[in-house]
C-alpha cells in the first residue's frame, strides 16, 4: 500500500472516538497490515526522570524490552539524540539490542509534542535495509499526527 492512502486512514484512526491507548494500537495493526516489510511496529515513551523509554501499545512479536535506559540501543539513542535512526542491517550495529534473529533492520523516529521528545515509533523489519526516506517522512506525519493526542 502507498503512504499517501494510508495517511487518511491514520487521520480517521486520531480522529475516533477510541481512548489514546486503544488509537495507538490501532495505529500500530494499521502500519503492520499495510507495509509488508513492517513486521513489529510499537510505540515508546520517555520518562524523563528516570532517563527510560517505556514500552507502549504494539504490534507483533513479544519483547522483553519494556523498559529501555537513554542512551541503549537504537531507541536510547534516539531518545537522546532527538533524530531518526534507520538501520538497514541491524547485525552491523554495535549498540543494538537484540529483540529476535528474525529482526534485520529497524527505524526509529522521535515523537514530539511541544518541540520535547516525549518517545518515539519503533519499526522492525525481518528484510534487510528496507526502509527509504518514504519510510522516515511517513512515519514523521504518523508521530504528528499521534502528537495531537498528548
């Protein structure tokens, strides 16, 4: 499926009367169901505090990592560094944090409302280096959109 047919499905998604738990879930089945090489979509969220990514709604496989430290892995880096992060081939990466050996590739994009990272979209792929600048400016209106919600 084309991004562009799929924004307005996300805007409807926003726009329901569904709490902000069940949207994000929602959100999440919508990008697993229609991008093939989107095989574990979720969302994290920053506390601040604690410096920790907390995981959220999401689609896919069980992960033990529910709870993140800034800085860690793909998620912790972007929750420090504030940009996106795509990694085309996941064994390739130092400071990757192994979820499953199906896992190949993953993006990440901070999530912001009122200009502060408050988490991000995680996407992992089991197809290595999948994801093109589509992928990073999609996900981008998906996190706008979702930042309505905060």
């Amino acid at each position: 499926m084309e991004f562009e047919s799929i924004k307005p499905l996300v805007k409807n998604i926003i726009n329901s009367n569904d709490d902000k738990d069940e949207k994000l879930t929602r959100i999440c089945q919508l990008l697993h169901d229609s991008v093939s090489y989107y095989n574990w979509v979720g969302f994290y969220f920053a506390n601040q505090e604690t410096k920790t990514l907390h995981l959220g709604p999401y689609v896919g496989a069980e992960t033990d990592h529910t709870v993140i430290p800034f800085g860690k892995g793909i998620c912790g880096q972007v929750a420090e560094s504030n940009a996106n992060f795509v990694v085309p081939d996941v064994s390739a990466q130092d400071n990757y944090i192994a979820c499953s050996f199906t896992v190949k590739s993953e993006i990440v994009v901070p999530l912001f409302v009122n200009e502060i990272n408050i988490g991000q979209i995680d996407i992992d792929s089991h197809v290595i280096d999948p994801f093109t600048e589509a992928d990073e400016h999609f996900l981008e209106f998906v996190n706008k959109q979702v930042a309505s919600l905060f």
